[in-house]
C-alpha cells in the first residue's frame, strides 16, 4: 500500500509534466518557421548599444567584436561597448586596439555580471540608444539580429530574448546533450509559449532590453541568476517578454565536466530562485485568474528536464516494486500508466534529437547521454537546495 501510494504521489505530476511538454512541443513546431515579422520592412530606426560584459576574455573578446561589426545594420546606428569588468588580462587592450570603445569597471566588492550591467546602463542612460543588447564575451551574433530586433520594437514590444543556441554540437558527449536540450527549450518551450502569448524568461546572452523599460523597470539584479530576478519582475507586473526565434546568438557549450560544472551549478541556481515563489505565483494566479502568473509558476517546477526525468524513473522504479509486492489490478494500471509518461517523454526528447540531426558521431553520443543527463540532475537538485546569492563565476574556456 505504501508503495502505491509512493508511485502515485510521483506518477501524477509526471503525467501532467509530460501532458504540459508535449502541448507545448506541438505547437512550437507549428509555430517555429511561421515568422512573427518581416524583416525587410525594418525601419532601422532605432540606436542599439550593444553590451558585452567582460570578466578575463582576451582569447575569446576579438571574435565578439567581429561578430559585432559584421552586423547587417547602419554604423551610426549602434554602437558596441565591451566591458571590461575586474580584468586582469588583456581585455581591454584587446579591445581598445580593435577600436571598439571599452568601459573600464573595478570593483572588488560588487563583482559579477548583475553588477556590471546595473553600472554600465547607469553609464550610458543619458546617451541616445533606444535599446540595449546585451551578448556575452564568447558568443557570436547573427548579422540580421539589429533588424530583427528593430522590427519588433517598432511593433511595440520593450523586452526581447534572442535564440541562444549551441555553436559546437559535435564536440563532445556532454556538449550534444547539452545542445539537444537548448534546442528543447528554444524549438519545443520558448517558441511555443510566445506564440501562444504565455510568459519568456530572459536567458542572460541575447537579452534585448529598450531604454524606455529601463527607466520604468532599472536594473538591479546581482545576484548569479540576474536574468531570472528581472524577468521575474517584468512578468509580474504583466510585461511581455517575446522571443526572437528569427535570430540567434551562438556560443561554444561544455565539452567536459569541469566547464559544465561550473556553468550548470550557476544556471541552477534558478531553480533554488524559482522554487520559493512557484506555488505562490500558481496561487497569486488563480486567485487573479492569471494564466500567465499560473504558467510561470509551472515554469518554475519543470524548468529542469533532467531533474523531471529522474523524477519519472523514480516513478517507474515505485510502480514496478509495486507490481512484486503488492500485485493486483492497481499495482498493474500504476506500471502501465508510468510506461505510458516514460514513452511520451521519450517522444519529446526524440524530437529534439530529430531537430537537431543525426549521424555518426551524434548516435554514439546518445549512449554516452545518459551520464550527462544523471549529472545534470545531480547539479540541478544540489542548486535547488542550496541556492543563495553568491558570486557569479565565469565558465572555464575549452582553450584553458
């Protein structure tokens, strides 16, 4: 009985979570090549300052900037400033030789990304950009994406979020599986729910914020997971965040334990953020009849996949000792039913890999993914337990 009714406290929110990412994957691949603007009707109004938080990048900074300058919009039209925060390399030097201006930042006691955006927009607030974009030191920005970004302005939106996707799916176990996921969450997530109008978050690197949400909204997230407070304090207040499906950032992901270490256990921190405020927002949201504070709540709770799919095996595991020591017609119907979730989860995740591609190298991938998977499940949970502001850690570069 006990072990029934285990296999039922761990079967109904995996059968929801599953019903929920299925939804959602339906429609974002309705959705994911049906674009949301025209970009050849870009009126190249606005003045874009492009910002590029630098914490010791001067192996990965020149091909930023590059990236900046290929950019497919008119040079009076924006500017790129990279800064250069707490460096004690040849950042700065770097940058300032590729003639790109460089906003010099020393603080010991303020150190981290949050802090180095809030100084940089208190910098530049009096100049006249419209919107600020923000790309990270070793990310590569499509030439299209000042256009894009335009487009959507002009049409009245103040908070966007670019594709951030993998630039080195094939590098190594740990990078596929990461990339199979980001394109989970941008094809089969993001897509979807800004088709259907439900809430984005922001993701860090292709965040596009204009200066008129700025000053109703400034930024004041320090904290490792920055972009979580301030798309918690949009979304609250029923801002809409959109996602650009039509452009993209890129950037290499972990290709070996230690880089995805360090960067998972910072992301996860969203998880340990998010987690104190989900019921609350699902409660906060029936009681208003808010759909969006009710999905954004349940954002919260499925936000780790491998988390979810651990919690599914689990699951599985309770429903099959209930079949050995407790066997019967409910014992029998709870193992089915968590076969039934385990193989629409498989689906889901099937899709992302089918997005993504095959070959050689990928299928071998796959047998070696469900190590990464287990440990980023590990990373996730640890982060939801033990969240707190701490200081914001840069990801250690392959070349290191």
């Amino acid at each position: 009985m006990i072990l029934q009714l285990l296999t039922i406290i761990l079967i109904v929110p995996a059968a929801f979570i599953a019903s929920y990412y299925l939804f959602l994957a339906i429609v974002g691949l309705i959705s994911r090549n049906t674009p949301n603007i025209n970009e050849n009707n870009a009126k190249q109004s606005n003045r874009f300052a492009i910002i590029v938080p630098a914490h010791n990048e001067e192996n990965a900074i020149l091909k930023t900037i590059n990236s900046c300058k290929n950019i497919e919009y008119p040079d009076e039209m924006y500017k790129t400033f990279v800064i250069a925060d707490n460096c004690t390399d040849k950042t700065a030097s770097i940058t300032i030789e590729s003639g790109t201006d460089c906003l010099v930042r020393e603080n010991d006691n303020l150190r981290g990304k949050g802090h180095a955006l809030a100084w940089t927009f208190d910098k530049l607030k009096n100049e006249s950009f419209d919107a600020f974009v923000i790309v990270d030191a070793d990310c590569l920005i499509d030439s299209n994406s000042l256009n894009a970004f335009d487009c959507y302005i002009n049409q009245g939106d103040l908070v966007l979020q670019a594709n951030d996707v993998s630039a080195n799916p094939d590098d190594s176990a740990m990078s596929y599986a990461v990339t199979v996921g980001n394109i989970i969450e941008n094809d089969l997530f993001y897509i979807a729910k800004d088709a259907i109008g439900l809430p984005v978050q922001l993701r860090g690197t292709g965040m596009v914020l204009t200066k008129k949400i700025l000053e109703l909204y400034p930024w004041s997230a320090d904290s490792v997971v920055e972009d979580m407070e301030y798309s918690m304090d949009l979304l609250k207040d029923n801002v809409r965040i959109r996602f650009v499906k039509e452009t993209k950032v890129s950037s290499d992901f972990p290709i070996h334990k230690e880089q995805l270490d360090v960067q998972r256990s910072r992301w996860a921190g969203n998880l340990g953020f998010g987690k104190k405020d989900a019921i609350n927002l699902i409660i906060e949201g029936y009681k208003k009849s808010s759909i969006n504070l009710i999905d954004l709540g349940l954002s919260f709770l499925v936000l780790s996949r491998p988390l979810v799919l651990a919690e599914l095996i689990l699951a599985i595991i309770f429903a099959y000792l209930s079949t050995i020591f407790a066997p019967g017609l409910l014992s029998s119907h709870l193992f089915i039913g968590s076969l039934i979730i385990f193989i629409m989860q498989f689906i889901y995740f099937g899709t992302g890999i089918l997005l993504l591609g095959l070959n050689k190298t990928r299928i071998k991938y796959l047998l070696e993914a469900p190590f990464v998977v287990l440990r980023l499940a590990v990373i996730s949970f640890k982060g939801m337990l033990n969240f707190e502001k701490s200081n914001w850690t840069r990801t250690p570069r392959d070349n290191e």
